[in-house]
C-alpha cells in the first residue's frame, strides 16, 4: 500500500514539474507571463473567509503567500497523482497507458476555471479577462502537458 501511495504521490510532483517547465518555456520564447503563486497562496490563506473575491490583488496580503502558492500548486499536483492511480488502478502503475491521464488533466481544468479563476476575480473561465479564449486555450495545452506528465512519470517509475 505505502508503494502505491509514493509513486502516486511522485506521479503528481514529476507531472507538476512539467508544468512548471513548459510555463519556463512559454516565458523564454513567447513572453507568456508566469503563473503568480503569491497570489495564489493570498488566495488560500483567505479561504477561511472567502473563496470568492472580485480582485484577489486587493486583498490583504499574507507574509509568506508565494510559498503558500507554491506548497499549494504541488499539494494539488500530488492529490492528482492519488486521484489517477486510484481511478485507473493499481494495474494502470505496472502498464501506464496516456488516456487516463489526459483525461484526468482535461477535468483538472475545471477546478482553475471553475473555483480559482473565479476565486481570484477573473470569472469563470477567465471571463473577466481581456483575453479569455486564449487563457482558456493556454490551459488547455497545461493541462495537456500535466497529463503527459503523468503518464512520462508512471513510465519512468514502473
């Protein structure tokens, strides 16, 4: 049990980290703004309070909110990883196929589109954006790319 346990939790971090490394990427070669964790993190120290906010900006902030942000982000990475192996199987660790990683990592959208972005006064799914078709096309290709990591991680530690 305790090994199924550490590989999906190493699933989850191997597939968070891909994540973060294609939004390096998107950085370095088209500007894509980075993810701000700090605002994440303010958004999870209010929680006890509020989950919705109109501009999360605008709400006190929290001396170690980047750090929150960050822990947060890699809780969620990992929480996936168990919630993978424990709908594909145990059998799915010894022979990883793609689908249901990707999809997991398409549901996964929905918790950004419909809990955070709201949360964090963008609407759902970045609707209060100026430019929510692509910040949805964006997550997307994120999520795409967590799922890959995923499956690239399951492949690695089999």
């Amino acid at each position: 049990m305790f090994d199924i346990l550490w590989r999906s939790v190493v699933i989850g971090i191997g597939a968070t980290v891909l994540m973060d490394v294609w939004a390096i990427f998107l950085n370095a070669a088209f500007a894509q703004p980075r993810s701000n964790w700090g605002l994440v993190g303010r958004w999870v120290w209010h929680l006890r309070n509020k989950i919705f906010h109109e501009d999360i900006g605008e709400a006190t902030p929290y001396a170690h909110e980047t750090a929150l942000g960050w822990a947060f982000h890699y809780l969620v990475g990992i929480v996936y990883g168990i919630i993978l192996v424990a709908l594909a199987g145990t059998a799915w660790l010894a022979a990883p196929t793609f689908l249901p990683a990707f999809i997991l990592g398409m549901v996964t959208v929905g918790a950004g589109w419909f809990l955070l972005a709201p949360g964090m006064g963008a609407g759902w799914a970045a609707s209060k954006r100026p430019n929510p078709m692509q910040i949805r096309a964006l997550n997307l290709i994120s999520h795409t790319v967590f799922a890959l990591g995923l499956f690239g991680t399951a492949l690695l530690i089999r």
